[in-house]
C-alpha cells in the first residue's frame, strides 16, 4: 500500500487546520486495525458502473483525515472500504447500503466520508461575511449517525472528534455531539448553534424530538448514517425514522442514506432506493449475498455410509451438463473416497482439484470454468486460488471446520447473483436458479444449530431439523471449555438480538440452584457492589421462607474466615483449567477463591501455557467476571471445592431503562450507588423472591427497612422500583418479566438435591482405588499376561494386613460371645459344681481335645497366616528360579527386599518424631568408573493395589546430586517409613484411626547412596542422595501419583543459566587480558627493537609543530 503523506502548502486554506484543545490521540490507543472478518472478496451492486479505490491515493481527502489516519495506524484498505468511499463521495444521490460482520471495517467506511463532507461544508462558509438579519449557514445539524447502544456511543463519536479536530470553527460550533444523560440546558444551546455530527441511539432521537420544537430547522442535513440497524429496538427505530422525516429538508435534494448491518433486509433496501437515487448495495458476507440472490439453502442430516445417496440424488434433480456443479469435501482422502464413488458405481465425470494439483489440472479448470460438458468439480476449503464464480449448484459434501470457511464457499455462486439494483431489463433478467445443499452427518453437526438460526430468519426449516439443532446446541452447552453465563441482554430484557453475542444464550444444568440458595419468600442482604440500577452483588444475611420464620444464614466475617483457614498454602499451579470447577486466582498479590467459565482453546495439554487466557467469576468478594492468566489460577481443595459461594447476584425482574436504551448509561448505576450506601446505618435492605438460579437471585422489588423498637414494627423507607420509576430511570415490562421467565423455564424451579449421605470416607476412598484398578488391570494386564515379580514385594504385607484385620473381628466376636457366656454362668454356677464334682475324673481325659474343639478358630487364623506367608515367598522363589534371564543378583536382591519389608509389616512401622533420619550407608564394592546406570523398570506396570491402599500425593523434582520428593499426608498425625533398599525407594504410611495406607515403591534409574527423611506439619521431604552427578532417566510422568514442582526446576534452570553466564564472563575476561598481555609485549618489543644501537632519539613529530 502507498504510505499516507501530509505536506502544508502555500494555499490560505491548509493554515486553518489547528489541533483543539482536547487531543483524541491521548485518550485512545493508537494500534492497527484488527480485522478478523474482513475478506478479500466481496459483491457489489449497483444501478452504475463501480470502480473501487485501488489505492488511498485515487481518493481526494482532506490532508487533516489523512494525517489522522496515519495517526490512528489505519494505513490498510479493505475491500468494504475501497466500494463505499469513491461512492459516497460523489454527490448527494449516492447511497449505500453495507451487509458484514463485526470487525470488518465497515465503520470507516462510513466515518471517513461523512467527516469529509463535513469539514468542507465548514470549510465553505469560513469567509463568508454574515449580517445580523442573515441566517447562519451552519444552523443545524450536518450529519446523523444512529448506533444501536451506548457503547458504540462512544466509540463513533470519538471517531469522528479525531478526523473533524483540526478544522477551524466558531467556539459556539459543536463539531461532535451526544445526548447527555443528565438533559442539560447547554445540549440545547448547542443543538442551535450548529452541530457537525450528532451520534445518538434511536431511542435518544426520540427523546430529542419530544422535547425540541426546531427540527424543522435542519436543513444542512447531507447524511443519515443507520449503523448495526438490524441490533436495534424495533419500536425505537420506527419513531425514530419519523423524526428524521421530520428533519430532512422538503425544498432539496433528500441527503445521503448509508446502512451498515449484519443481515440484509429487503424493506430498508427499498427505502434507500426511494431516498437516494444511484445506491449501493455491498456485501461482505457471501453467506448473506446467496440469500439475496434467492439461492435454496438445504440441509440434510444422514449418517456418513449414505452420505452419497443424497449426492446422486441431486446430480439427478440438477444434472451437470445444465448446472455447473462444485462439490466442497473436507480434504484430499475425503475427496479420493468420493470421487471413487461418483466415477466406479455413477459413471459421472470428476475433477478434484487436489493440494498439489500442477499447471494442467489448473488449466482444466479454466475450461470448465467456461464449458462444463457435464464435469464435476471437486474442491477444499484450502485452494483461494480457485476463481469459481459462476456455479450453479453447491454440495457440501463435508462441512467447513470454522463458520466464516463455510460462507466463504457461496463465492462460487457470486457471478449468476441477479442485480436487482440494475435498471437495464435486459441485465436484470433472471438466470438458472441456484441451489446449496448441506450434508451433515455424526461427525460434523457442530455447526447446525448455527446454520438453523441464519436459515430461519429467511426461509423455513423443518421441524426434525430444528428438534435436532436443540439437542446439539444442548450437548455443546455442557462441553468444559465454554460454561460462561448467560447474556446479560437475556438477564435485563429476556432477549438477544445480537447474533454475533458469544454469550451463553440457553439455560442448562449449570443454572439449577443449590439448597443454599434461597428460591421463594424473603431475604435480607448487604450490597456489596452495583453493577446498575438493577443488578446488584448481595451477601445473604436472612431468609424467610413462606409461612416460616427467619433464618439466619452463617455470618460472613466467620465464613470468610473458614475460607482463608482451609487454603492450605500450597503453590501447586492449577493445570489444565476446565470450565465448571472452582479454584484459586491471585488477584492484586491475594488468593481469592473462582469459578472457571470459559477456556481458550489449549493446544498441548502436557505443556502449561502461562498466557492461556481463562475467564473466571469470583465467588466470595463479589461475582465480578475477570480474564486472567492460567499463570494466575492455583489449586484448592476439595472441601474448600465444596463450599458454597459468599457472594450472589441479585437483579429486579421487570425493571427496564425508561429511555428504551437496551443498557443503562454509567451516571445512573452513579447514583443509584450513591443512594443505597448512604442508608441510615439503622436500616437494612429487604427484597422479595420471585425466583433463582444457581447464581442468581431475581426479586420482584428491594426495598431499605427500618425496626420500631417502641412500636415494634418495620417501617418501609425507601423502595427502589418507586424510585426508578419516579426519576424516569426506569419502567416496568411485563412482556420482559415474562420472557425471563419463560427462558429459565423449570431450570428456576428444580432445586438441585444435596447429596445424599454415602458411606464413610474411607469406604468412598475405597471405592475409588477399586475402579482405579480395574481401569490399571484392563490397560496393563491383558489376557494372559504374567504376573510382575516386583509386585510379590507389595502383595505380602496386604496379605498379612487383611489377614490381620480378619483376625482382629473375629476376636472381638469371640469376646462379645464370651461375655455372654459368663452371665449364663453365673446363674449355673451351683449346678455346674456339683456336676464337675461328679464327673471329674471322667472330664480330665478328653479336656485337652474338648478345649481345641471349642477354640479353633485362632489356631486356623495362626496357621492361615503363616501358609499366606509360606505360600507368598514359595511363590517368589518359583517365579524367580523360572526365570532363567534374571542374574543371580538381581534374584538376591529381589528376596533381601522381600524379606526386609516384611520384617517390617511384621514388627510395626516405627514412628518417626518429625526429625531426619537417614538410612546406613552401603559399602560400595565397585569402582565409581564402574557404576552403569540400571534402565528403570516399565512405569506402566501399575500396582493392583487393594481397597484400602492408596498412593499420596508428591511432587518432585531433582538436582545433579540429590532426588527431592515431598509426599503429601492427610493429617500431620500419620506415622510413616521411608527406606532406600537395593536402589529402590519405599514409602509407607498409617494413622491408628483409619484403615486407608499409603504406599508406594519407586525404583530408580541411576545409583543412590542415602536417604533422608523428615516430616514438617503433614508433608514428609524425603530426599536422596546420587553416587554420580548425573540426572536420573526414569520416566516420573508415568506415575500418576507424582507431579513436578515446576518452581523449583524453574530455579535450578536460572541457577544453571548464571553459572553458564558467569563462565562465559570469566572467559570473555581471560581473553580480553591475554589479548591485553600480547599487546603490551609488542610495546616492549617495539621500544627495544628502536634503542638496540644504545643511541637515544627524539620523537620527530615535535620538529613540525609550530
């Protein structure tokens, strides 16, 4: 693109440009513009000859735009841009009517020349000498821009105060102006005295009409700018259009009529052809321009293996040697399959067009392009060098993985687009209709419901169709990434009319309230923040329910209180965030607890992207919506997981802006601010529930309460809906009340259940292990595969647990029987005497048997208990003396670790007083030059642990000379055991109160030397000793149980990076004082070399300064 320049010249003219006072260039940001739908392509219609601007050098702007424009970094020309601007700035009669997305870059193409005809209208009366019977030429308002809300607002109008700054006018002119929403006097004044662009909202226009008898007066009106006509208010929009009626001078030419938005609407495209005599009709999006072609748009929905049917079955309706035929497919093997198909069991003649098609295929194509001879075009959406613009049927064989690809296939059909705006009947004669076929199957159904939405506005859809589009939309809204909530114009209004929101625009399961929130009666709250005059951020103090009494909910300093005592200080980085959990964020150097909503796409799960950007809600401090960082999020847990949220949403159902604004301005969420925390401290805020969700409470009123302790009663103060209405803030809708309703529908009602009481902790930890397992078993031991020796080691000390646990209850039945036993005794004890006095020399034989019949039982637990051993280690030695490809060695010290374990299963695991202990040191019997590093065992060899066995929790991280590992524990109350035996690291841990263990065995990759250990609050640092500085190979992200501490390698990285640097230094400053060293010595060399004739001379230069 050709570089914008400004040059000052000569010309009395060029000396009337000077900056104003208020400079846009310091308020807003100068930044490129970011286009993200613009397109390359665009269609465009008229009833003359158009030729777009190629270059911002064939436009005759004034210098002051053009230096605005280099200022604001636009310096690239669009294709929406380069139709409208040489149009509109023509004459008078030329209109326009623009139809694209967001974002691309139709704005300017409105702005720049409405600010140009502006500033020479300006420009023109400056020396014009005026009398005082004569009228100002300038009375009046030059332009009208209307923008559908507040926010644009704002936007456009600072827009325009940047290009229209620098022109010369009278302090009483108004270059740019809004409606303030104070009403102020001096809006008027200058309203009067001449405005260059009025930017208001319709309803705002209205409001003007309503109170200002001069509209008449407006007869400099050149143009009248409708921007995003399609987001605006139905029922504003029409009066809105009366007004401008009202406005526009009847003795000239009408102004200039310019419509931007994002569908195309056949009753304005009338309008601006009854204004405005040579219009424009531009379209950015193809998908838009099909439609007013009246291209058929169908979709059909079929599983993949038929997909073909429905293929043949429209070449059949439309055959290809009358209709020009592209079919789009996925990729190359999509279209190899279908061209297969089409060709071997269809004789229909193909030509796919593939990734690396040559100069001939290219060729073909041109031929095609102007005879097709009944040949089919095959395409991807990855080939913009195809020129299709004169297709007559579209098949969709597969669908586009993005939105703006699939709208970008219907610029195959842009050539045979009647032009309805052309006066010439022969041109404007209708050619072969035009048809677009849809297949969706299982696989690409994500864009239905999209498609469903744009169809509907133009032409019907069948109802299975429709049902279908429901469901998707349904199962999207309950993928993890996206969980966000619902608009806010759905909250306020009950509707959306934006179709570009990326708001949540369905309720799902994510809404249902808990039992804590409160969905009927009456409440008290404490504000905490206003978002508006209608939505609010509460603490929920009481609830009274219907026909009950107060409840009071926990106090909140308590609660607060709870919360920051259950954060258990870990910097454990929260990764991959998923939509729907709860977590921790640092914001503002504090940990405050959030609600993840929203997900940017991540690209590898396995690595953590600090800059992921992650939207999140508070949950305690109020219920601000945020983006953040994924850097920023840390782990929390579960109960903290669990508890409900501090903070709620609370908003007045059926209250709207009483201007017809869809959003209310900043000065009223000011002062109702300002009223309601400068209540009396004696009064409190009550509210009446009409219904809730799961975060949010609407009411039907919020009232501030006061107690008559003489009188005992309450009396009412302040009532916000009165004063919203009384101040013409704000009015009741029934029709939005009902659309709120309606959209939430049961969602609001259906209380979702707490959850029922299960087993106890340690069963449900149970039962987690157990499905644990069968998952391990499925993945790591397939039919027939052996058992792992290493886990023998495991499976003893279980063995003998569970033993002894069985043991341990049949013990205490046997004393409960006991018990019993001795009161039946006692009541016997006469007659048992005299019988044992009688048969007591028959009784002394048989005792010794009798005694071993009544009590066998624990001499059958004994003799189980060692069998299960016996039986264990015979096992072991099996397997090991089976194995012929084991060394000698590694059997030895396989059945030396058996057996130390299980000294220790058997004598008790000793406690340990939090101090280190460290293991004996083994006598090496090898040379260190000896040592080979021992490849680690298959990590994914997972233990089959039993249900009452589980892994903790451990990070871990290691250096050149030691392994860090620090192993979480419930409770600081735990005894545990760590030992290092023949370079295998075992950890084990048990608290008497609980039957859950945890354990684990890591075997290493490189050989250690010691272990030590310690225990600080509930996590034990075990740390071992390397025999060699190396780093160990073992593949610790195989085990699930362990987890890096990405802090601490983090810093070993930079302590590495300094010592790396800091030896590059020293280098640097060897060298320099070797290359100093040589320097010097030449010196001496050179001095020697001079005075070796032991005669001294003198410095010749000295003879030639004067």
């Amino acid at each position: 693109r050709k570089k914008m320049s400004y040059s000052k010249n000569d010309d009395p003219e060029m000396d009337d440009y000077k900056a104003d006072g208020n400079d846009f260039f310091t308020t807003a940001a100068i930044r490129p513009l970011v286009a993200t739908n613009c397109s390359d392509f665009v269609l465009a219609h008229s009833n003359t000859a158009l030729r777009p601007v190629r270059q911002l050098s064939e436009l005759s702007l004034l210098p002051h735009i053009l230096e605005a424009m280099q200022k604001l970094g636009l310096n690239r020309l669009l294709r929406v841009q380069s139709h409208t601007w040489r149009h509109l700035l023509i004459d008078r009669g030329h209109g326009a009517m623009v139809v694209a997305g967001p974002r691309s870059g139709r704005t300017l193409s409105y702005i720049l020349p409405v600010c140009d005809v502006v500033c020479r209208a300006i420009l023109a009366v400056k020396n014009v000498k005026l009398d005082w019977s004569m009228e100002p030429p300038l009375m009046g308002i030059q332009a009208v821009i209307l923008v559908p809300n507040l926010e644009r607002v704002r936007n456009v109008s600072n827009l325009c105060n940047a290009f229209l700054q620098k022109v010369s006018h009278t302090k009483a002119y108004t270059l740019t102006l809004t409606v303030p929403s104070t009403k102020e006097i001096g809006f008027y004044h200058r309203l009067f005295n001449g405005i260059g662009c009025l930017v208001a909202t319709p309803a705002q226009l209205v409001w003007i009409m309503k109170n200002w008898d001069c509209l008449e007066q407006h007869k400099n009106l050149k143009v009248i700018v409708y921007d995003d006509m399609d987001l605006m208010n139905p029922e504003m929009l029409t009066k809105a259009d009366q007004v401008l009626k009202k406005m526009m001078p009847m003795d000239r030419c009408h102004p200039q009529l310019v419509m931007v938005s994002q569908s195309y609407d056949p009753g304005q495209m009338a309008k601006l052809k009854l204004l405005n005599s040579n219009p424009v009709l531009i379209f950015g999006d193809m998908l838009e321009a099909a439609v007013y072609g009246e291209t058929r748009i169908r979709i059909a929905l079929c599983p993949a293996q038929v997909k073909i049917n429905e293929v043949v079955k429209m070449l059949q309706q439309r055959p290809p040697k009358e209709y020009r035929t592209v079919i789009f497919c996925s990729d190359d093997a999509d279209m190899r399959r279908l061209v297969g198909l089409l060709e071997k069991d269809n004789s229909y003649s193909c030509l796919p067009y593939y990734q690396d098609a040559n100069l001939e295929v290219g060729e073909q194509v041109h031929r095609w392009m102007a005879d097709t001879r009944g040949i089919i075009l095959l395409a991807t959406d990855n080939c913009p060098e195809l020129s299709i613009r004169h297709a007559h049927t579209l098949i969709h064989y597969s669908m586009s993985n993005s939105w703006s690809k699939f709208k970008m296939r219907h610029l195959a059909i842009s050539g045979n687009l009647t032009n309805k705006l052309d006066k010439d009947p022969s041109r404007g004669e209708k050619g072969l209709p035009l048809n677009s076929l849809v297949l969706l199957d299982d696989t690409n159904q994500k864009q239905l419901p999209r498609l469903v939405d744009f169809l509907q506005k133009y032409q019907p859809v069948d109802d299975a169709v429709v049902a279908v589009a429901k469901q998707i939309r349904e199962q999207l809204a309950r993928i993890d990434f996206n969980q966000n909530v619902v608009c806010r114009q759905i909250m306020l209004l009950g509707d959306c009319i934006n179709s570009f929101c990326e708001e949540r625009h369905h309720a799902g399961h994510m809404d249902q309230p808990t039992a804590s929130v409160p969905t009927s009666g009456d409440v008290k709250v404490r504000l905490v923040r206003v978002y508006s005059p209608t939505h609010f951020c509460v603490y929920l103090l009481e609830h009274l329910p219907p026909g009950q009494s107060w409840i009071a909910f926990p106090s909140v300093p308590a609660e607060c209180m709870r919360l920051q005592l259950l954060q258990d200080g870990s910097n454990e980085r929260y990764w991959p965030p998923v939509a729907g959990t709860v977590c921790l964020c640092r914001i503002e150097g504090r940990k405050v607890r959030v609600k993840v909503l929203k997900v940017a796409p991540i690209e590898n799960v396995n690595l953590s992207a600090y800059n992921l950007n992650v939207v999140v809600q508070a949950m305690d401090e109020d219920t601000r919506i945020l983006s953040v960082k994924a850097g920023q999020l840390y782990k929390c847990s579960e109960e903290l997981q669990e508890k409900p949220p501090l903070a709620i949403d609370l908003r007045i159902i059926g209250m709207v802006p009483h201007t017809g604004e869809r959003d209310w301005t900043q000065e009223d969420r000011q002062a109702i601010e300002f009223k309601l925390k400068n209540l009396p401290e004696e009064q409190f805020l009550q509210a009446n529930v009409q219904f809730a969700t799961a975060h949010t409470i609407f009411v039907r009123n919020l009232a501030a309460i006061s107690y008559a302790h003489g009188s005992k009663i309450h009396l009412r103060h302040f009532s916000l809906c009165k004063h919203l209405t009384d101040t013409k803030l704000a009015k009741s809708c029934q029709q939005t009340r009902d659309r709120i309703l309606a959209f939430f529908e049961d969602k609001s009602t259906t209380v979702s259940e707490p959850k029922e009481p299960g087993p106890p902790k340690n069963d449900q930890q149970k039962v987690k292990v157990e499905e644990q397992l069968k998952e391990e078993a499925k993945e790591n031991n397939p039919p027939n595969k052996p058992v792992s020796k290493v886990r023998l080691i495991d499976l003893i000390p279980l063995a003998l647990e569970e033993a002894r646990q069985q043991r341990r209850e049949q013990e205490l039945k046997k004393e409960q029987e006991l018990q019993k036993e001795q009161e039946l005794q006692k009541e016997q004890e006469l007659k048992k005497e005299q019988e044992q006095a009688k048969d007591k020399a028959k009784q002394l034989e048989p005792e010794p048997a009798k005694e071993a019949a009544e009590q066998p039982k624990p001499s059958q637990n004994g003799s189980s208990i060692d069998q299960l051993i016996q039986c264990v280690l015979n096992i072991a030695k099996l397997q090991m003396e089976d194995d012929k490809t084991v060394p000698e060695q590694h059997q030895s010290q396989m059945y030396s670790a058996t057996s130390k374990f299980l000294d220790h299963m058997e004598n008790g695991v000793p406690s340990v007083n939090g101090k280190p202990e460290k293991s004996p040191k083994k006598k090496d019997t090898k040379d260190l030059g000896d040592v080979k590093v021992t490849p680690p065992h298959n990590p994914k060899m997972q233990l089959q642990l039993p249900p009452n066995v589980a892994r903790p929790p451990t990070t871990y991280y290691q250096t050149l000379t030691t392994l860090e590992l620090h192993v979480e524990l419930p409770d600081d109350g735990y005894q545990y055991t760590a030992l290092l035996v023949n370079n295998h690291v075992y950890f084990g841990a048990g608290h008497p109160s609980t039957e859950l263990k945890y354990h684990f065995q890591l075997p290493m990759g490189v050989p250690y030397s010691t272990l030590s250990h310690h225990m600080r609050g509930r996590t034990v640092y075990v740390s071992v000793k390397k025999t060699l500085g190396m780093s160990d190979p073992l593949n610790f992200h195989h085990y699930r149980f362990l987890k890096p501490n990405h802090e601490k390698f983090g810093q070993m990285e930079d302590r590495q990076q300094e010592q790396v640097e800091k030896l590059y230094k020293f280098f640097q400053q060897m060298a320099f004082r070797e290359r100093k060293d040589e320097a010097e010595e030449n010196e001496d060399s050179a001095d020697e070399d001079l005075n070796m004739d032991g005669i001294e001379r003198g410095d010749n230069s000295d003879l030639y300064e004067d």
